[in-house]
C-alpha cells in the first residue's frame, strides 16, 4: 500500500461516530440513474427561486423525495450571499443517493439533478412531482446510466477483482491493470 494512500478502514470507524450509518442494500447498488434537469421559468413564474421563497421549493423537493420511494438522511442549504432576491443551492442526501438543485432567479432557471443508486426508488417520479409543482416554461432533460462502464454488458459482471488492480503514483489511486476495448 502506497504511504500517501487514505486508509479508508480507519477513516471510515472515525467516521461513524459522527454520522448515520445507513445498511448498504444487497445487489449491485453502484449502478444507477442521474437525471440532470434544466427547467426554465419566465420572470413573473420564478419567484419561488428565491432565496426569501426558498420554504415552498425545499418543502417540494422532500415531498418528492417520498414520491419517488426514497428516505431523506440529510438536508444541506448554501447561500451565496446575503441577499433575499439571489438563488441558493439545496442538497438532499437520500438513502439511495442524492437530489440537489441551484437556482438562478434572475436567470429564471432551476438545476435538478437526481441520482439514484441500485434499482430502489424512481428518479423520474421525483423529476415529474417537480415539474407539476412548478410547471416550466422550457425543459432539457437529460438521462444516464451511472456505475457502469462502457465495455460492460451490465454490472453484474464483476470485472475488477482485488487482485487486477494496482496503484498509480500519479494520483494516489487505485486503477485497473486490465486493458479494455471501448464499444
């Protein structure tokens, strides 16, 4: 083991002591969607983008949270300054993931990115409960695949053992010795 690499077995006991520690879900629960939404509002319909409207937006985000079958673990808002009229950043840590949003108020538009992990909650409910609340103007929605690589038929196959990987110097990782041929 490289002397500069985190041992993550230490870090991760110091860690438990100040945080939840969910149960991991069985399966492959690497693997999921991310839906990255932008949603575009006209200026007299972008209010609740605000930072002094923030209480109807945040309180929708939860409530879509349970609409798509997911716990919520932990909430995180940032403000950019101190400013009523100026947009924020919202984080919602889900037990299979996350959902964060920013909003640009004097833009009229609202990031939502939703990732799900493994095959528990439906990250499309979340966007839909959403996008009723606050119909927009104009959407661009755009849908991945995440946790699986390109050459893998799905990720069940376990192609990496502990034994295939190596370190690489150059950024204190761990990658992959195997050579693989891009689809």
């Amino acid at each position: 083991m490289m002397k500069n690499m985190i041992n993550f077995k230490n870090w991760l006991v110091a860690e438990e002591k100040e945080i939840e520690v969910i149960s991991t879900p069985t399966g492959d629960y690497c693997s999921g969607v991310s839906m990255n939404v932008d949603l575009w509002y006209s200026p007299q319909n972008s209010e609740f983008l605000k930072v002094k409207n923030k209480e109807e937006l945040i309180d929708s985000l939860v409530d879509a949270a349970a609409h798509g079958h997911m716990k919520v673990f932990d909430k995180k808002l940032t403000l950019y300054d101190n400013n009523p009229e100026s947009g924020f950043t919202y984080l919602i840590v889900l037990g299979q993931s996350h959902i964060i949003i920013h909003t640009w108020p004097e833009k009229g538009l609202l990031n939502l990115d939703v990732f799900t992990c493994g095959s528990e909650g439906d990250p499309k409910a979340i966007f839909d409960w959403i996008e009723m609340k606050f119909p927009p103007q104009h959407k661009q929605v755009k849908q991945n695949d995440r946790g699986i690589r390109k050459h893998v038929q799905n990720a069940n196959e376990k192609i990496d053992k502990p034994s295939d990987l190596k370190p690489d110097s150059k950024f204190n990782v761990l990658k992959s010795k195997n050579k693989y041929k891009m689809r």
